[in-house]
C-alpha cells in the first residue's frame, strides 16, 4: 500500500504539468467570448476569437517559440464605433471608415507562443479592439505557481525607442470550480504594468496618453486549458475582456 502511494505521489506532478505541456500539440482550438468597453463603460463591441496552438515553428522566432492562428469575429454593426484611444490610430481609423464604409478588422492573423518546463507564454490578440493589448502585459505563467499558494515574479517588455514595461505577476491558488464538465483546480493571477519611459522628451510627448500605457491584468489559468479568463483595464478605463466558453479537437 505504501509502494502504491509512493508511486502514485511521484507521477501526479509529471501528469499533470503534462497537460499544459501538451497545449500547443494537443490538436485543440480555444474559443473565447469578448467584450471591448470603452472609457466611459459603454459596451463598444462584442465578439470572439478563437486561438489554435500548432506543433510549427513561429517565423519570429523559430528556435522557442510555435505558431499560433487567430481567428477573429465581431458584431460588425458596431465595428465603426471603435475609437482608438491613441490619435494616430483613431485618424487612421476614420479615413478608412471614409473611404471603405468600415475600419475593416482582421479576420485572421498569426502570432507565437511557447511552454516548456517553467513557463507558459504567448502573445495575446493585438489588432483590431485589441490593439491596445500591444502596451499590456503578456499572458505568462510560470509553472512552480502549481505548487505553491502564493508565488510572484517580474518580467520586463521593452519598446525599442519608446520605454521599459515593469510588469509584476502575482498568481495565488484559487477555487476548484466546474468548467466543460470536469472539476479543475485555478489559480488567480494579477499583473501590474507601469511604464518607464526612455527619456523625459518621449515622457514629456506622451503625457496626454500616459493613461493608455499603464494597465491591470486579472486572470484565471488552470492547467486543462491555460487561461479561462484575462480581464484587462487601463488607467484610462477602458477594460478589454476574455473568457474560454468553447474547447474543441481542430
């Protein structure tokens, strides 16, 4: 009996890091519900997107990271009440609704993403409504979270030419909750993204933005599917959330 309990101690751990180890070779899609609120609290757009991991190597960067596709859907009514927050992107934006009737989100695109013994990574959605997700923080795990009930780590993003991301990750073990029919364990994860800027011309010029780059992250992750939820809000209000309602074979 004690042989037994031995054994089974030693193989819980490997099987299940084993399932998010297999997340970008299991042959799974996930999908997620969308909701793009604006400064003010209006619901702008709704949507989804759907993250399909592959095996294939990301062009970017071939030697860690895997391709993963991205399919997007939005209700097209109100693509066009999308204002960008930053200037640039906002007259950009309005010239095209001017000349093409709409800004013409992405149905598509590809973007990367690795796990391997300490780390779960990928690049969130950054077009369309998400595009604001380019100053945030990326969804980012790191494995030895699984066992312990509070664990904290930091993380750098640098802006070439623009400024330092200080990003601090804390994941604390949470509820086992129902999802998709089975009894998971999750752990809640919060991020704080401040910018440091790399000069006082640049911080000087962003002044009337500063709201836009700074931004908080709360997630849910687990080890069956990754990430359940990412819920991010900037400084400037504007939230921009996502929450898995669908796993499917490709």
């Amino acid at each position: 009996m004690i042989k037994i309990f031995l054994v089974s101690l030693f193989f819980f751990p490997i099987y299940a890091f084993s399932q998010i180890e297999d997340y970008f070779n299991n042959g799974k899609k996930y999908t997620y519900n969308t909701v793009y609120i604006n400064s003010v609290g209006d619901t702008i757009i709704k949507g989804t997107v759907v993250i399909c991991p592959t095996d294939k190597k990301w062009f970017f960067q071939p030697g860690l990271q895997k391709k993963i596709v991205l399919h997007y859907k939005s209700d097209t009514a109100s693509n066009n009440n999308y204002i960008d927050p930053i200037p640039f992107f906002a007259k950009k934006d309005k010239k095209r609704i001017a000349k093409k009737g709409s800004i013409g989100f992405k149905k598509s695109n590809i973007t990367g993403g690795f796990v391997n013994d300490t780390l779960f990574y990928m690049h969130p959605p950054r077009i369309n409504q998400y595009r604001m997700l380019f100053y945030a923080p990326h969804p980012e795990f790191e494995l030895e979270s699984f066992n312990k009930t509070r664990h904290v780590f930091t993380k750098k993003l640098t802006l070439i030419g623009f400024g330092v991301y200080h990003h601090e990750y804390i994941c604390t073990k949470s509820l086992t909750i129902k999802l998709f029919n089975s009894t998971i364990e999750t752990w809640d994860m919060s991020v704080d993204s401040n910018i440091e800027y790399k000069n006082k011309k640049i911080e000087e010029n962003e002044l009337l933005y500063n709201d836009c780059y700074n931004s908080n992250l709360k997630a849910k992750f687990c080890r069956e599917y990754g990430f359940i939820n990412l819920d991010y809000k900037f400084d400037n209000n504007i939230e921009i959330k996502f929450e898995l309602v669908k796993v499917e074979t490709l």
